[in-house]
C-alpha cells in the first residue's frame, strides 16, 4: 500500500478527474501511467459511471495501493460530461489549485503533471495546454501547438478539428490541460451535456479561454490519445442526432460571439465550421423535420450564408458548390 505521505503545502494540490465506464482492457494502462506521477500533492478523482464490465473492481484495487486515487461514485449512469462536472465540484469542495482531465482509455506520460505545475508556476498561469501523442494502430503521431497564444488557440476552437486546416486542432481536447480550478469556479463554467451538444469538451475551453488571459504553453509531450474502435469519443448515433446536437453547438457559438464585440473577428471562423457542416450533411438536413430546417436557417442568416471555398480549397464553380448554393436559396426561401 502506498500512502500519500509526500503531500506538502508548498506544492499546490492538484486533482486529475477520469471519469470511468466500460473501459475493459484499456483502463490499466491509464492508471499504471498515473501511479507512477511523482508530483507530491496529486488526487486522482476517479468518478464510476455504473461500468457493468469489471472497471470499478479494477479502480477499487488501485485505490486500496495508493490513497491518491480517490473514488465517486454515480447513482445512475449518467455520462462522461455529468461525470466530469462531479468530480469539478469535489476538486472545489476540496479546496484543489488545478485540475486536469484524463480519459480511461488513454494513458499520461511520466511526470507530464509535475511539469505541466511548474509550467503554471513559473509564469502565474491560469491554464496551461501541452503536447500529444495520437496513437494509431499502424502509427503514432505527436502533435504540436502551431500558434499556441490564447488568440490563437480561441481562433483554433472555432474552428474545424482538421490537422491540415487549424494550427492548434488539439486545443479542442481537455487532457492535454490543467486548469486553475478558481477560475472555473469564479465564473462556474461546466460540461454541457453531450446528448445535446456536439463536442462539448470545445465549448468547455471556449469559456475557459475567454475568461483568462493568462495562458501557457509546454512545448513538451504530456498526454497519449490511444485510437481505436471502443475509444470514448467513438459513436454509433444517426446523422439525425448529430444534426440536432451541432446545431445546438452552432447556436451556442453564436451566442457566444454576439454577446462579446470583440469576437467578430473570430466569425470567419465559425462560417469555415458552418460550410464544413453543411458541405457534409446538406442532403440529410434537406430530408429533416421543419424545426431544424428552421433553426439552420437561422444560422445560416446570422453568419451570411456560407456555402465554402476557403476550408477545403473548393473550386469556384464545382458541382458540389452548385448544390450547396441550391440548398441555402432553399434553405434561405422557403423554411
């Protein structure tokens, strides 16, 4: 058993919050990478969500090795984002400095949380984003932050997530962070839930990153995204369920924009995502019910109709624009 005696309070604490489901074979990696973190005064909040495969059994035994590993868990299952905002309002209750996030089917580098600390340390930071490592079965690639300034990284989370495209694709992700948890709770930002909102990790960071300006980056790896069939993110739901939660993220953006002046600029941006959206699932919103017909259209009037040519280098005249441009008049004239 190993107990937690090196805590000290000149090491600001910090709580590492994994929400854990059916994780199978992927989950002990994670937690042999946390095991091994040597900054003195780290919580790991791992918070069950009703797995029926054995996980909990397997993060109760870590628990009885090492008292950092601290256990919630969930009455009901109730999904990774309600699973995250529990732990963020234990890390509170507790007093915590940070928190970070961790997937169970992903594993952290050595030390990645005693430097990413010392990172925030040295600079006063209030959120600090890092290096990753994709994992694929046939490759691994690490990437890189290409214009890691806050404006850049705000830039980037409007954004596509497209590696060819935005300079910081990973900024969209959480784990690659640690976050001053006072922050988060001056200004009680949250998990939207993910069965209604698309990619609600993004949204997430666009209220971290504009309600700070105090932002770091470590040019250093820290976190290993592992790809395969039964990750986290991977998802069996109808193009009809996509469509209704990004819709709800588009208009979560332009609240977000239309509320703040000086994120016009950042508008160009959104249109890019929009005409990305509309370039890949225009012929099933066409055969939609009236109500989100309604509601794109709306979107589409608030961000001047974008029907492409910058994201994907679209041709001028091209069959696929031709369509699009019929869709929007459609969409435009008689929704």
């Amino acid at each position: 058993m190993i107990e937690n005696s090196q805590k000290d309070i000149s090491f600001p604490s910090v709580g590492i919050i994994i929400p854990i489901w059916n994780a199978g074979i992927f989950l002990k990696p994670l937690l042999e990478s946390l095991l091994i973190q040597r900054y003195p005064n780290l919580t790991f909040i791992c918070v069950l969500d009703k797995p029926t495969d054995g996980s909990d059994s397997v993060v109760k035994s870590y628990a009885v090795r090492d008292k950092r590993f601290i256990i919630l868990e969930n009455e009901r299952n109730v999904g990774i984002a309600e699973s995250r905002n529990r732990g963020i309002e234990y890390a509170i209750s507790k007093g915590f400095i940070y928190i970070g996030f961790a997937d169970h089917d992903d594993y952290v580098e050595k030390d990645a949380y005693s430097r990413m600390v010392l990172s925030l340390e040295t600079t006063l930071g209030d959120v600090v984003c890092a290096n990753t490592m994709v994992e694929y079965s046939d490759h691994h690639d690490l990437v890189r932050f290409g214009s890691p300034s806050r404006d850049g990284i705000l830039q980037s989370l409007f954004l596509p997530m497209s590696s060819d495209k935005n300079l910081n694709y990973l900024s969209r992700s959480i784990w690659n962070s640690l976050y001053r948890l006072s922050v988060i709770e001056k200004f009680s930002i949250r998990f939207l839930d993910r069965n209604t909102f698309f990619e609600e990790d993004t949204l997430f960071n666009i209220e971290v990153y504009l309600h700070t300006d105090k932002t770091v980056y470590l040019d250093e790896l820290v976190y290993h995204w592992v790809q395969h069939q039964s990750s986290t993110s991977s998802s069996s739901e109808t193009h009809e369920r996509w469509i209704y939660k990004i819709t709800n993220y588009f208009e979560y953006e332009r609240k977000i924009v239309g509320s703040n002046s000086t994120l016009a600029h950042f508008v160009p941006d959104i249109q890019v995502n929009l005409s990305w959206f509309l370039r890949r699932y225009y012929s099933v919103i066409s055969h939609m019910g009236r109500p989100v017909q309604q509601r794109l259209s709306s979107l589409l009037r608030y961000f001047c109709y974008p029907i492409g040519g910058r994201y994907e280098n679209m041709k001028i005249i091209s069959r696929t624009r031709l369509r699009l441009f019929f869709f929007v008049i459609w969409i435009k004239y008689f929704i």
